[in-house]
C-alpha cells in the first residue's frame, strides 16, 4: 500500500501559474517519485493508492486525451485474469478511487475509460504542458524524480514496458529542459533549403540562400545558430524534426523551399518546434530582377528579423528570468 504524507498541493494548470479557488481543491495525481493522490486532507491512503489502481491512473493521466480502452486496460493491468474477472478488477478501482477522493474523476463510457483532468490535476500533465510552452525551469521543478518510481506489478510485463518507456521519454524531456536553460536562448538549425522549381535544380542558388540566412540569424539576433556544417549533414534526411532537434540540440528548425519563376524568385521559411515536431511560424520574401548577391543578402535579412521577433515575443522570455540579456 503506498501512503504518505504531504502538505497540500498546488495545482498549476495555467502558463502563467494563476491559481483559482476551485482549482486549488482539486486532488493532484503525483506520478513523479512515489506515486500517490494529494488532497487538501493529505494523501490518500488505502485500497485507492494500490499498486494497481495507481498504474490505472497513470495510464490515463499520460494518454493523449485521457482515455483508453476498457480491453487494453485489462491486458496491461491484469494480463493473466479472463474477461470476466478483468471487467471485475477494472470496475472495482475506479469505484474505489472515486470514492476515495469523493469526485468521478473516472468515468466508464461504451467500452472506454476516461480520467477526468477538470477534477483530478496531474504533474504529469503540468510537465506536457510545461513542455509545449518551453517552460523549462517548471519543467525541471516537476520532474524532480523517475517516472512512478519504485511501482512494479509481477505478471505485467507489457505494462512494465510501456512504464519504462515512458519513464525514459520524461527523462528525455528534463535533459532537455536542463539543455535549454544550459545554453540561455535555446539554439535554431537552418537545413538545407530546396529548390523548387521545374528543370534541373541549380542547388547553389538554394544553398547560397540558406548560408545568408544563417549568417543574417548571426549578424541581427542573439539565438545561438548550428553550423552550416552540421546543418547541411542532414540535406535530403529521413529523420524527422524531433530527430534532428535531438541530434543537433536545437529547439527549432528552419527549413526554406525556393521557387523561381524568370526573374521573379519566392523564398518560403517554415519554423518547426523539434519538441513536437508541429510547423509554428511561416513566411515568405519575394525577389524581383536580376539575381545578385546584395539581393539574396536583403531576403535572408528579412528572413532573420521576422524569424527573430516570433522568437523574442513566443519564446525566449520563458526561457529565463533574464531575458533581456539576450534581447534580439
């Protein structure tokens, strides 16, 4: 039986860390370090915190909406019980947790179960979120100790494997949170860009293209820049953003498509956050006349200062509490 003692918690459900009274009573699921469930009472205590009904809700705490299936539940929790026995065990904890926090927190709908994240806070959930907005130092706080540690359930290999992966995929996260707040602005890859247009692709115009904008991200920002050696070592790669931010450490990628049409030229910059590998920033330079140098220069500075000012007002400021050392 897991039961400890705790002062009340605080539930930090916003990036600003405003508090309301509501949310403060809600019961927080503490899923780093020993696990347990923290009320304003203390912690709970009993058949609720069992090494089961914790493993149940730290699988719905992690799942992407909260919800899983009622099978795949019973097959990682209780992989030797039948059907019937399962659907038992399964119906019994979340009964046992309702009541133990006195709230529905989980629910059975059709042949899913779903944690409800309005009544059961998480720290699990705090660090997603502290991770989607580059919080790193909340993402640190949180993280102050292995996924579920010291949890295990004999016969349950399957879910000792998803816990271990999970547990690695948080400790990813804290490596580069402590990264992050190691190189102050967090670091940007420019790739290669492309070329776009029909016939033969004269690479070096894309290329000369994506060396100024990263000799312009030098000259007009702060943000620290990978090399055009490193970065050209992953022209026509198969890894995706995450991979390449994880193998360059950076936190964004710029990747450019040029297109050319006679003496009309489209330069289109993509930002990739290599944390989610989801497209949060666009933009596009046009250049009319004859190609020349000083022309390119002009695009990749355009490229830089609109590329710096999404990063200073989206990011940077939450990198650090001093910020202003690394005004763009």
């Amino acid at each position: 039986m897991i039961a400890h003692t705790s002062r009340p918690f605080i539930a930090v459900e916003s990036p600003a860390r405003r508090l309301s009274i509501a949310t403060s009573a809600l019961p927080r699921l503490r899923l780093f370090g020993a696990p347990r469930i923290d009320t304003l009472h203390g912690s709970v205590t009993g058949r609720a915190v069992q090494r089961h009904r914790i493993a149940l809700l730290a699988l719905l705490a992690t799942a992407r909406r909260g919800t899983r299936s009622r099978d795949e539940l019973i097959d990682l929790l209780w992989p030797d019980a039948n059907l019937e026995r399962g659907r038992r065990l399964l119906s019994d904890s979340i009964y046992r947790i309702n009541r133990a926090v006195d709230a529905p927190v989980l629910t059975t709908r059709a042949d899913v179960v779903e944690v409800d994240r309005a009544l059961l806070a998480s720290d699990v959930v705090d660090v997603e979120a502290a991770v989607a907005q580059r919080d790193w130092s909340r993402v640190i706080e949180l993280h102050d100790a292995p996924f579920l540690d010291g949890l295990y359930l004999p016969g349950a290999a399957e879910f000792d494997h998803w816990m271990e992966g999970e547990r690695a995929r948080f400790r990813r996260c804290a490596e580069k949170a402590q990264e992050a707040l190691r190189h102050g602005a967090s670091a940007v890859a420019v790739l290669p860009f492309r070329y776009l247009s029909a016939g033969d692709p004269p690479r070096e115009v894309a290329d000369a293209l994506t060396e100024e904008v990263i000799a312009a991200l030098g000259r007009r920002t702060r943000i620290p820049v990978a090399s055009p050696l490193s970065s050209f070592a992953f022209r026509d790669t198969t890894l995706n953003a995450v991979e390449i931010g994880e193998r360059l450490r950076v936190a964004w990628l710029i990747e450019g498509t040029v297109r050319q049409s006679g003496d009309a030229l489209r330069v289109t910059t993509r930002l990739t956050d290599t944390t989610t590998g989801y497209q949060v920033w666009s933009h596009s330079a046009d250049r009319t006349g004859a190609p020349s140098f000083s022309a390119d220069v002009a695009i990749a500075n355009e490229i830089a200062v609109a590329l710096g000012e999404r990063l200073q007002a989206a990011y940077l400021p939450r990198t650090s509490s001093s910020s202003h050392d690394r005004t763009l």
